[in-house]
C-alpha cells in the first residue's frame, strides 16, 4: 500500500538497507520494475552503532531518492534502528519513509512515534495476536490517495474505514487483537520483558557455548532477541531453507530462527513471557547434533 501510494518517478530511486525483509524487498523491486525506477541498497553492517545507521541511509539518499524504506527491528539480524533519526533524516531531505515495523508491536511501547509517512507492525508476532494479524498507519498527507491493493465495496469509503471493509475478510483476528495487548498488559509483560533484556546475554552465551555458534554481540539488540553466528555456508536460502528448518524440528525437537543474511548463517534467539532459562539449556543440550548435519 505504502510503496503504491508515493509518488516513484521512472528514473528515481527507493532506498533501503541490506537488512531489510526478504519479502519486503521483493515488493520494493515489483514496484521498482513497475515504475522504471532503480534500488539504492545502503549497507548496514551488525556492528553499527545509531550513527552508524543513520550515516549508512543518509549516504543512500540524493536528489533522486523518492522513498525511503526502514526497518524498526530487522528481522534477519535483531537491530533496533533509531527509528526517530531515521524519520527526521528522511523530513530534512523532505523524502517520505515507510517504516516496516513488523516486530515493533510488544517490544517497543509506541512504535509509531517518530510519526513516519507510512508505519506497518504485526500484532501476531510479540503481542500473540491470532496469525495475520498486522497494522498500518498511513501519515494525514497521504491518506486520500491510499487505497487497499484489492478493490472491494469499501472502495468508496474514506481511509480508514475502505481498508476494514473488503469483501469477507475474517474478522475475528481484529477482535482478538486488542485483547492480546490487554494481557501482555496483565501479564506486566513491559516488567517481564525488561528482565530477560538484562540477562538474555547470559542464555546467548551459554548458546554459544556449543561449538561451531558464536554470539554476535549488537550494539542495540531488539530487547528480547539475540544473534548467534552458525558456520559458513551452513544455511542455505531458497528452498532448501525451509526444509532445514524442517529438519531441526524432526530430529532434535527444535524450532529455530535461522536466518540467512549476506550469506552468512544466523541463529536468532527470543525470550517471551513463557520462556524459562530451562528452554536455553535445552537448546545448549540438543545444538551440538546440528554439528553432525
Ligand atoms: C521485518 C519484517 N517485515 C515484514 C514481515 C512480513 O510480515 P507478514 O508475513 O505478516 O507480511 C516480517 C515477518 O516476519 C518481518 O519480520
């Protein structure tokens, strides 16, 4: 929707970074090739700091820049971005940005802020809101021109009621999603959650424990994710990915966040209200048969 509504002149450009989601990058690129516009990818390495971030997306934007795409939380490496530098960057170069803050919800208390163009966050993810479940925040400037990708008879409705009323979407998601941020809220999930931030480097480490994994220490990890680097060439993307995760479920009872980024292999730790440290020694037990793969 985001990428629809802006204005992608053919020859200008949409800026985003080397950790941005996969998907997410193939709508950039539809939209490109749609547009006959080009990609500026700004390279954002694990060890930046904000500055380094926001230097990485600043040196990506020029007079042909016609939208900046953000991540809040990367999903294939668990960074927090300084989103609100990243929004203000992009107002000063007077650039809209869509801000993909898919993992925000649950772990960043207002995620929409920095008040960016566009802002996306899924409630399935860390507020356990039923599967599919996501919100979009279209910026006052852009909403008359923001329309859902599939026509319905909301159509002539005003945003936002033309994106609640398609056809005979399935409801009961919405319904449920505002009672799941009520029990995160009962459950002090904000408390919950700031506890495993101050010790999830002690579970990641015991992980990293297992030969062959090493902890990949962040300078601003998401609160309750951590990276671990499995070796070279371990992970494959495509279709085969799948079926590696497959196999860790098969033969070690283990589902894992792998991750394949620049071609390097990548573990990603979670903690949420129902973990234990006992589910870390678990997988510090069963990791090292990953070695025998
Ligand atoms: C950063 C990021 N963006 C986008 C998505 C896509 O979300 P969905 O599958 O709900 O469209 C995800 C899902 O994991 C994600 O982590």
């Amino acid at each position: 929707v985001a990428l629809a509504t802006v204005d992608i002149p053919a020859g200008g450009t949409i800026v985003c970074t080397d950790q941005g989601y996969g998907a997410v990058r193939y709508a950039i690129e539809r939209r490109a090739r749609q547009c006959g516009a080009g990609i500026v990818t700004a390279g954002v390495p694990l060890d930046a700091d904000d500055d380094a971030v926001v230097a990485a997306v600043a040196g990506a934007i020029d007079d042909r820049t016609a939208v900046v795409v953000v991540d809040q939380i990367t999903s294939p490496t668990a960074m927090m971005f300084p989103i609100d530098r990243l929004v203000a960057l992009c107002r000063d170069a007077d650039v809209p940005v869509i801000v993909d803050g898919a993992h925000a919800p649950g772990l960043i208390d207002d995620p929409y802020a920095a008040r960016p163009d566009f802002w996306t966050g899924n409630f399935h993810k860390w507020p356990c809101a039923p599967r599919g479940t996501a919100g979009l925040v279209v910026g006052e400037r852009w909403r008359d021109r923001s329309f859902p990708p599939i026509v319905s008879f909301g159509d002539g409705l005003p945003y936002a009621e033309r994106f609640d009323d398609q056809a005979t979407v399935d409801y009961a998601p919405w319904l449920a999603a505002p009672i799941a941020l009520d029990v995160l809220t009962e459950i002090d999930w904000p408390g919950i959650r700031a506890e495993w931030a101050d010790k999830l480097d002690e579970y990641r480490d015991l992980v990293a424990s297992v030969p062959g994994l090493q902890a990949v220490p962040l300078v601003s990890p998401a609160p309750t994710m951590r990276l671990l680097e499995l070796p070279d060439g371990f992970l494959t993307s495509g279709p085969d990915f799948k079926a590696q995760r497959q196999r860790a479920v098969d033969e070690f009872g283990l589902e894992l966040g792998f991750a394949v980024w620049q071609g390097r292999s990548f573990l990603r730790l979670s903690a949420h209200a129902y973990n234990q440290p006992r589910d870390y020694e678990i997988l510090a037990e069963r990791l090292p048969g990953l070695a025998t793969w």
